[in-house]
C-alpha cells in the first residue's frame, strides 16, 4: 500500500512539474514579448482577453444583418517598450477600401481611456492604421513609435499592433474597449459595426510574467571524418611500387 501510495504521490508530482502556468484573470496582461508578425503567438493565451459577441452589433448599413458578424477577440500582453495587442476576427468578405472611405475598412478600433483621454487606435486589416485622438486633440500615447502588422487569414484576418503607452510598467491601469467594422463590398454600401467605443473595460498591467515554451536542443551525431593510418598509406605504395618493378624487369 506505502509502495503504491509513492508511486502516485511520484506521478502527481511529475504531473505539476509539466502542466502549464494558470492564465491571468480576463483583464490582467502578462509580461513578455511576442513576435510581431500579425500572428496570434501562443504565449497570448496566457494573459489578459477582451472579446466581442456576434450579438453586439452597434450599428449596421445598407441591410447589413446581425449574422454577417463573427465573434472578435483581442489578446494582450505587455514589455518595457509596448503594449501588444493582437485582434483576429472571423470574415469571409475582406475588404480594403480607398480614398474617403477607408475609415470603414475591415479594421479593429481599439478604443482607450488613459490619463484622462480618450482616444481610439484604427488597425484595418488592409495595413491602414492611424491613431483618433479625443476632442481637444490630444493623446496619451507617442504614436509615432506605434507599430502595426496586420495578415489575411484562410477565414477572416489578424491585425498586431504594438503601443509606446506611457508610464507602462507593472501597476499600469487604462480602459480599453474593442468596435470591429466589417464591410460587406467594396463600395461600402453595406456592412456593420460591432462592439463598443466606450472604452470603460479597466485593464492592468502585471509584475507575473509568462512561460515561455520550452524549446528541446536537437543534439545531431557528427560524423566521424574518414582517416587512414600513415603507416597504413605508406605499406600500401610500398606493395604498389614495388609490384610496378617486378614488372618492369620482367619486360
């Protein structure tokens, strides 16, 4: 019974030692540094996660339905230099507009309330990207170092950006909420916007970090170059000449 009793303390324990980290509650972003590729890198899954449902459509044009919207999510994550979010929504009509429409491109806006602003960042999935400042103008943020990937995916798009925000650092707080619009055509005669810009979900940065995978090191054999005795070598063009003499004197 103790040696069964061992055996299971022993598997549970190697159980803990492999299973992953718990995420972070819903509005807590963990620090770490993903790629910034316009793809959803695993370690996301970690930290903090807004989503918009299907039935939060805001408002719809040109008899855009509430079905023509497919659930968004974003996910978050946080270094000494940026914040990271990375948005992937469900379209099976992508669309990149020109000239004066652009603004409703297929596009997450990320709308924030921080230091008392409240602004919104316009990442299409067309690459479009620029930053809504609040009434007066003003922004809390130094969007001249802000970047933006965005990539078409098989069922719809993935836009990363990442934010210069200030004072960002473990304890950091701001507001965020999320408004997908999803365009129907090209000439925007239809489509829909869905989610919020009220920018009143409260998010925090964290001190908790997140684990990294492990990456296994592949340890190839080398192989052992070909080498041959000296002595051996010299044996052989030893027989070989003299074998080329006696056949010489026997001519």
């Amino acid at each position: 019974m103790k040696k069964l009793a061992s055996l299971l303390l022993a598997g549970l324990l190697a159980v803990a030692m492999i299973a992953p980290a718990s995420a972070a509650g819903a509005n807590e972003i963990l620090k770490g540094t993903p790629t910034l590729d316009g793809q959803l890198d695993d370690i996301y899954a970690q930290s903090a996660v807004y989503t918009i449902e299907a039935d939060s459509v805001n408002y719809a044009w040109g008899g855009a339905e509430i079905q023509d919207f497919s659930n968004a999510v974003s996910y978050f994550l946080w270094d000494d230099n940026y914040l990271y979010i990375c948005t992937t929504n469900v379209d099976d009509t992508p669309v990149a507009l020109t000239g004066e429409k652009t603004w409703m491109n297929d596009a997450a806006e990320m709308w924030f309330i921080d230091e008392g602003l409240r602004h919104k960042i316009h990442a299409a999935a067309d690459g479009n990207f620029f930053l809504g400042t609040d009434g007066d103008g003003q922004t809390a943020y130094d969007f001249a170092g802000a970047k933006s990937v965005a990539n078409y995916t098989d069922d719809g798009w993935c836009i990363e950006v990442a934010l210069p925000m200030n004072d960002l650092g473990a304890g950091k707080e701001f507001s965020f909420t999320l408004q997908v619009n999803n365009c129907l055509d090209d000439g925007a005669a239809a489509g829909s916007a869905s989610g919020s810009q009220a920018g009143d979900y409260a998010m925090k940065c964290v001190a908790e970090e997140v684990v990294l995978p492990v990456v296994e090191e592949v340890v190839e054999e080398a192989t052992a170059p070909q080498t041959f005795d000296a002595g051996v070598i010299a044996a052989v063009a030893a027989i070989v000449s003299a074998a080329g003499y006696a056949i010489s004197k026997k001519r």
